[in-house]
C-alpha cells in the first residue's frame, strides 16, 4: 500500500504536469476537432515552469470529484526560426490535434476510473462490514485497517466504529479502546462510539475514565444509545461507593442521587445514603458523639424532607437519645421510634398479639425460613429493618419504667406492652432471641402460677435455643430443669411406692436424685472438663483418693471424647437422611401416620 | 440518507450484542457501603445485646411493688 505523504507528492506532481501540459499548449490555439469528449482543459503554465514533451499520468480535482488521467506536455513550436516545408501530418496544428485527442482519451479514462476506483473500495467495505454483523471479527480486522485509509471521510469512520467493536469481541481491549478513543476525540458527536467506549471502560471496571464519555452523551440527551442510561447508573453507583468508602460524603450523595435519576439501580441506593446529614450523623453515632449525631439529625428534620427522610430523622434522633444515656430517655426515645414507625410503616399496627413460645416443628421451620429467604431482597431488608426498630422500641417501654418515667402503669401492663411491641421482632428473615429473652424474663418474675411458670420457661428456652448464654438465664434454665428432674423422682417413687399422687411436701422434701432425663452431648462434654480442672487445681489434696480420681477423669475425658465422635456421627446419618427425604417432608408428602404417599 | 439508515441499523445491530449492563459490587465494598446507612446499624448503634437487655429488665424488676403503690 502506497504511503500516504508519497501518494500526495505523487498527486500534485500530477496535477503541475497538467498544468504544464496546459501551458505548453498555445492559449490562441484552437483544440483540434475529436470525436472524443466535448471537454477540453486548459490551464496557463506557471511562469517559468517547463517540463520535457512527454507522457504524464494527471489528475483533476474540484467539485468534490477527482480524475486521474494522462495528458501530454508537447514541444513547443519554434517562433522566431524560419520553419522548413511543413510536411502534411507534422505542422503545429497537427502536434495540437494529436496532444488534445491524447488529452481528451485520458480524461474519458479518469472519468471511468474516477466513478470505478471508489466504487470498488465501498464495495470491498461492506463485504468487511458484512463479516462484522456476521460475527467474523477476525477476518475483517485486517480489511479494515487496511481500507480505511482509502475511504471517503464518513466511511472511515464507520470502518473504524466497526475495527474497534470487533476488536473488543475479540478481547483485544487494549488496541479497541485506543482506536476508540481516539475517533471519540476526533468526533465526539458518534454517540455509538461515546457508548462502545465506555461500554469497554467499565468492563475493565475503569469507572473514572467510563464517567465522562457518558457525562456527554447525558448532557447531549443521547443516553438512548444503546444502554447508555443503564452503564451510566452502574458506572455513578460504582464511584458513589468509592466516595462513601473514601470518605468523600458530598460526593457519594450527589452520586446516589444521580443513580435515582437515571432510574435504573434506584431501588438499590441505600436509602440513608440519599442525604448528607442522615451519613454524617450515622458516622456520629457509631464514633459515640452523640452530639454531632443530634446536630445532623436535627438539621435533617428542620429541613422538612419527604416522609422517609423525616423516618429517617426520627430513628437518628432516637439513637442519639438512646446513646445520651440521660434521665428519662426511655420515654423519648419511645416516643420518636413511634412517630420513625409510623412514617416508614403507616398502615402497619403499632404493636402485634405476641405468640407466645415457639411450637413449630423442624420441618415447618425450615419452610418458613426458605420462603422468608425467597423474598425480594427489598422486603427483607424492610423487614429486618422494622423489628429493629421494634425491638428498640420495646426496650425503651422497660427502660422508660425502670427509669420511673413508666409509659405504662403496673407490671402486668408493661409485660404485655413490651410482648405486643417486641412481637414485631420476630420475624421471618431474622431469628432473634432478644425477644424471648425479654418477655420471658418479664414474665418469669412476675409468674403468679405454675402455668405462667412454664410458658416464662420456654419463652427462655426458645432464647437459649436462638443463641442466648447469658449466666442469668442459664441459671433460670438450670434451676428449673433440676426442679423438674426431682419432681419426676419424687412422683415415680411415690407412685410406684404407695400408689398414690405425691403431696406437694412430698415433692419439696425430696433429696435430690440423679438426672433423669438425658444430658445433651456438650452438657457431658463442659461438665467433664470442668471436673478435669478442679481436679488439677486441687492437685495433692486428694490425698489417698487421688490416684483413683485422676483415673476416672481420664477415664470420664475419654468416654466424653467418644461420646461426642459419637454424636457427630449421628448427626451424619441423620444429614443423609434429611438430604434423602427433605424435599419430601417439606413439600408436605407424608400422610399422618408417617407413610409416604 | 439510505447510507445513514443502512449505518444506524448495523449500529443498534452490533451494539445489541453486548451484554447488558449489570451493578456488579464487590461484597467487601457493599458492606463497608451499608455500615454508612442508618437503618442497618440500629442495633449496634444502640449497643443493644442480650447483656443489655437483662440488664434493663432487671432494673424494671427493682422497681415491681413499686409501681403498684404509686
């Protein structure tokens, strides 16, 4: 392929042989008659230019057309020099007629070639472009880089949208972005090329670079551009993250915002992250000021935002409280969780009929917390987000009693305002113990019969088994489970014995008797640890009986070892097993008698 | 004209091949985003655990009787 410069040295080279071809022709000398085309060209010779009589390939330009032709430089006629006898075909006329027929066939040549030359190169262009939609990039990378020089300027351009796409299909990103690039500078009007080279950008998750290709088309309205308007929200979700995490708050919210308006991801901007004051005073909070907290939130609420913004306002004030940790605050604290509740949830009731212990089986369990997890993740996350905000609210009802600022009268009915309060904790997408643990404590102290008793004891246990371990509540559990343990003795004793229902003296004179329903596995396991480190501290006081002791903590260390291996293998088979049948139990297959249908 | 027309349907064409774009957030990034929002750090705001919460009702407790005679 011909190198450009060279090709135009050439060119005009040709045009100034024409010209000289023009000038060497006689301006009075009348064109010889042709039957060729009617035009003639002529055009004065520079002054001083010369050139020898010869053959030249010449070229025309203007009017957006270009021939490429041959002409002739002819001698000149001598002037002043007598002339020797004319013979019949070679006089001036003669050497005139021949040069402008000469002239005249070159001319209807250039034309030709002049209509055939880009005729052919377009068609060469679109057998390539052809091959592009066909999804034969690599057979038309090469064409096309080799073509586009020749093309006419709108043409190049195509030829170069059209490199760079397959170029990126063919995972050269480094050479498709740099052609890209460079024809998004040289025409930053193609919104194609605007929206392929940021296409590719945020593919190499270079969001920085991908932004203000798309801040163009967006101010030009051309975000319809293929997905334009979806790249453009991942790219300012993207750096709005970047400015939270980096501490740029400004930034991210202004972001966030603009991922709204674009309307894609809107559903996934955080809805505190939509306001300055709502981030800065969260990072208040959890830096323990609850001063600059109160500042931001205050703020937040004087500016008279939309209801969600006023939630949020309210929830902030109400930590703020909370963490001021003054007289009385359980009351406002109450109070503005209230009004947070009523704003983010206003058809949703203040307080629910608290359930009372859990009954459900494994199997139910298990489908109940499969469909909690199959909800959209926007309802989960409103979910958990209320029975925060509920459990909270709860706990300020008690604190606000013990701080004698009751919000409610007499124990009985703070322990039934806390339970309808602390219902709305229990929820599907979160298993908290919390609230188990706090209604069964209210109730266990304020149990007036053996009824009352048991359902506090299994709110408890219901908290232990949700992963509560606080001493307090293990002893609570302890001490019933020893009660029941002797109770079960004395009744059987009694029973077998006399044949007659123990009295409750009975009962409460019993001695205490060993375990009669079975310990779990860590039971047995921390119990015998324990024993092993007594035994260690106590060391040589056991005199005589220490031989014999320190054996049976070797040998009760070493059956509670099996016991667990054992238990672990239990729970194998009982894995195989679900995994076998569970589809089955959950989808409701078993009749009532256990038979599989 | 037929030129441009022929040149705007190969570009929503070839510009229809790409993948649609996707918010792809690394999980790290997304949880240090969350932890910013308000309504997910409620209760760790509030420093309210199982500690707490005995505590607080232990101290309503002391106060049963009390509220009876007021």
């Amino acid at each position: 392929m011909a190198h450009p410069v060279r090709r135009r040295v050439t060119r005009a080279l040709l045009v100034a042989g024409l010209l000289l071809v023009a000038g060497a022709t006689p301006a009075a000398a009348a064109p010889a008659p042709s039957p060729g085309p009617a035009a003639t060209v002529v055009v004065p010779l520079p002054a001083g230019a010369t050139l020898p009589p010869g053959r030249y390939q010449v070229t025309l330009r203007g009017g957006g057309r270009q021939i490429t032709t041959t002409g002739s430089v002819l001698p000149a006629a001598p002037s002043a020099a007598p002339s020797p006898p004319a013979e019949p075909d070679s006089g001036p006329g003669a050497w005139i007629g021949l040069g402008g027929a000469v002239l005249l066939a070159g001319i209807g040549a250039g034309l030709y070639l002049a209509t055939r030359g880009p005729r052919s190169r377009r068609r060469e262009f679109e057998r390539l472009a052809g091959q592009v939609e066909a999804g034969e990039y690599q057979a038309a990378v090469g064409g096309l880089t080799r073509l586009e020089s020749q093309l006419p300027p709108a043409l190049r351009a195509e030829a170069r949208f059209l490199c760079g796409f397959a170029l990126y299909q063919l995972g050269d990103l480094d050479e498709a972005e740099h052609r890209l690039a460079a024809l998004n500078r040289e025409d930053p009007e193609s919104s194609e090329v605007a929206y392929l080279l940021a296409y590719l950008r945020v593919q190499r998750r270079d969001f920085e670079r991908a932004q203000p290709v798309l801040a163009a088309l967006d101010r030009r309205g051309r975000l319809d551009v293929g997905q334009a308007r979806r790249l453009y929200g991942v790219v300012q979700y993207q750096l709005a993250g970047r400015a939270a995490s980096e501490g740029r708050i400004d930034d991210a919210v202004t972001l966030f915002r603009d991922v709204e308006r674009l309307g894609d991801f809107r559903d996934r901007v955080p809805a505190d992250l939509r306001s300055k004051q709502i981030v800065l005073g969260t990072r208040a909070l959890l830096d323990r000021d609850p001063a600059t907290a109160r500042r931001h939130f205050e703020e937040l609420r004087d500016a008279g935002g939309d209801d969600d913004q006023q939630a949020s306002a309210a929830l902030g004030l109400g930590l703020t409280v909370w963490a001021e940790n003054k007289p009385g605050a359980g009351k406002k604290v109450h109070q503005l969780l209230s009004r947070c509740l009523r704003l983010l949830d206003p058809d949703g009731p203040a307080t629910r009929r608290w359930p009372g212990p859990p009954s459900e089986t494994v199997a139910d369990e298990i489908s109940r917390v499969r469909r909690a997890g199959e909800a959209p993740a926007a309802d989960r996350e409103r979910a958990r987000l209320l029975a925060d905000i509920h459990l909270l609210r709860g706990c300020a009802l008690v604190r606000a009693f013990a701080e004698e600022t009751p919000l409610l009268g007499s124990e009985r009915q703070l322990l039934g305002g806390t339970a309808e309060r602390l219902a709305y904790a229990l929820t599907d997408v979160r298993q908290l113990a919390d609230p188990y643990l706090v209604v069964g404590l209210l109730r266990h102290h304020l149990a007036r019969d053996a009824s009352e008793r048991r359902t506090a004891i299994a709110e408890l246990q219901a908290a232990q088994a949700l992963g509560a371990r606080d001493p307090l509540l293990l002893e609570i559990l302890h001490r019933h489970e020893r009660q029941t343990q002797r109770r079960r003795a004395v009744w059987s004793g009694h029973a077998g014995r006399y044949g007659r229902t123990p009295t409750v003296d009975d009962v409460t004179s019993a001695a205490p008797v060993g375990p009669v329903s079975a310990p779990t596995v860590a039971e047995l396991s921390e119990r015998a640890e324990l024993l092993a480190a007594r035994l260690h501290a106590m060391g040589a006081d056991l005199g005589d009986s220490g031989a014999a002791a320190t054996a049976l903590a070797a040998r009760l260390e070493q059956e509670s070892a099996e016991l667990t291996r054992r238990a672990r293998a239990v729970e194998a088979t009982e894995a195989e097993l679900l995994a076998l049948i569970g589809g089955r139990l959950l989808a409701g297959d078993f009749d009532e008698d256990g038979s599989g249908t | 004209m037929t030129a441009d027309r022929e040149i705007t349907r190969r570009h929503a064409g070839l510009l229809d091949r790409l993948k649609r774009p996707e918010l792809d957030v690394d999980e790290t990034d997304d949880e240090d985003l969350r932890h910013l929002e308000l309504r997910r750090v409620v209760l760790e705001v509030a420093e309210l655990d199982h500690a707490q919460e005995i505590a607080l009702v232990r101290a309503a407790v002391a106060r049963f009787g009390k509220a009876g005679q007021a």
